[in-house]
C-alpha cells in the first residue's frame, strides 16, 4: 500500500484546513485560534479532526511534525483567506 506523499496530502487540505494547521504547529491554542477566526472552539476542533484524518495522525503532535516536515512553522500559509 502506498501512501500519499506530504505535497499531495497538503493539496487536499482546505486553505482553512492549512491555516489551521499553521497555527496549531505555531503553538496557538483551541481558545485563540477560535476567537482569532471568529469561529466556535467546536468549529476548531471539527477542523482539527478533519486534518487528523487527511494527515493519518493520531495527535497535535503528529500534525506539529508534519507541518515542520513541509515547511508550514513561522511561516506563511499558502492561503488564509476563510472559505465561504
């Protein structure tokens, strides 16, 4: 069984998946991450589960790894535009 590389797990993220993401990898809590997006904390964590899913991980730690692993920490995102 092959796995999808990290280039093409990352084009199946949303841009407010990837901007989550970056964030989380960022060290940004549930709580600031909704009052920064104007969202609820459940929508964050609805997000969160989404990406644990299209990632394979099991934990923040495995998305943090990931988003280091592909260049998403202190960086910028490739789109942080919210979705309609």
């Amino acid at each position: 069984i092959r796995r999808p590389s990290g280039l093409a797990l990352l084009r199946n993220l949303t841009s407010r998946e990837r901007l989550i993401l970056k964030l989380l990898a960022d060290g940004v809590t549930v709580r600031e991450i909704a009052t920064r997006l104007s969202v609820s904390q459940h929508t964050v964590r609805t997000h969160m589960q989404n990406l644990y899913a299209k990632l394979g991980a099991h934990s923040r730690l495995d998305v943090v790894r990931f988003a280091a692993e592909h260049g998403l920490v202190g960086g910028e995102v490739a789109s942080s535009a919210p979705e309609p």
